[in-house]
C-alpha cells in the first residue's frame, strides 16, 4: 500500500485520524498524527505490542485508561504517553471535539492496520468491524496488535474458523496489498 500524506482515515463512530507524515530519527520511523473525537467516542482497550503512543491534547477532554487502572484525565497542553505492550485506551469525555496530535514509533503497519479497521468498521456501521475483515486483521497481525476486549472462547475459536472461512470464500483480495507482519 502506497501511502501519500496527510492521510485521513474516519470511521462510524466519530473517530477522525489523519497520519500527517513520517518522521525518520535512530529509533526508527515516527509516524505523526492528529485525531478528532466526538464526544464519548474512542478506541476500545487495545495493545500495540511492538509500538510506543504519544497523544497531546490541543482542545477538549481527553480520558485515558491503562487495563486494571481507574481512568485518568489530561486537558489542553497535556500529553500521555502508552508504551508499548500495556493495554490502554482512550475517550473524549467532554461535550465539544477533542482534537489531540501525536505519534507512534516505530511506524511498522500502524497506518495500514488502522486505514482497513476503520474501513471495516464503516462496512458493519458498528464498533464491531466486519467479521471476515476482522478476523484477516487479528489474525494477520497478531503478533502486533491485540483488541483486549475480545472473550477467551471468540479469539481462540471463534476468530480462527472465521479467518479460515473468509480464506475458503475468497474474502482477503482487497488485502492483497497488506504489508508483512512483524515476526
């Protein structure tokens, strides 16, 4: 997948990303970015395994989550940092968009992995995205990223036999261009 830059990804719940470029420094390539939420809108609690996340708030409320944490809140000017492979989520918990910019290093699939999520999620029009996508993305990229939410039974049994479905029916041509997963 050939990226051009700025690249703005939206998705049905009121969830706006534009990846605004690559930065190259000695600890590899820092993809920038810059979200929009609406209110009470964010991801659900997820990891990047291989990947460190850095938000700043430029406007709103920003309330951020580390799995078995209470929630925590930052405001204009403040940043959070995820590191990589702690669970974590964020939310706009204000009444007015919360725009924050950002990063995350290294780069690795992160455009790629969020652009065809978001894209199935707008296919469902739910949270939820679309089971054979799903399915081709968590399995694809396991090793990378995690969707924590998910029960025990649904990622060991479920996911796979869909997966393996969606390959029998001839579901994943418009991955074709998917890059490698990290190993």
């Amino acid at each position: 997948m050939n990226i051009v830059y700025p690249h703005t990804i939206q998705n049905c719940l009121g969830e706006k990303l534009t990846f605004l470029g690559i930065e190259t420094g000695p600890e590899g390539d820092k993809v920038l970015v810059e979200n929009l939420v609406t209110p009470q809108s964010g991801p659900p609690m997820h990891t990047h395994f291989r990947q460190d996340e850095e938000l700043t708030v430029v406007s709103g409320k920003l309330a951020y989550q580390v799995l078995g944490q209470e929630p925590k809140y930052a405001y204009a000017g403040s940043s959070v940092l995820f590191k990589r492979g702690v669970p974590h989520r964020f939310w706009n918990a204000g009444e007015e968009a919360l725009i924050c910019t950002g990063w995350i290093q290294p780069a690795n699939s992160i455009v790629y992995y969020l652009s065809a999520i978001y894209a199935a999620q707008n296919k469902s029009g739910k949270a939820q995205p679309e089971a054979f996508d799903a399915a081709y993305l968590l399995t694809r990229y396991a090793h990378e990223y995690d969707m924590v939410e998910i029960p025990p039974f649904v990622r060991k049994v479920i996911i796979p036999i869909t997966y393996l479905i969606g390959r029998l029916l001839g579901k994943y041509k418009h991955f074709a261009d998917a890059p490698l997963p990290l190993k």
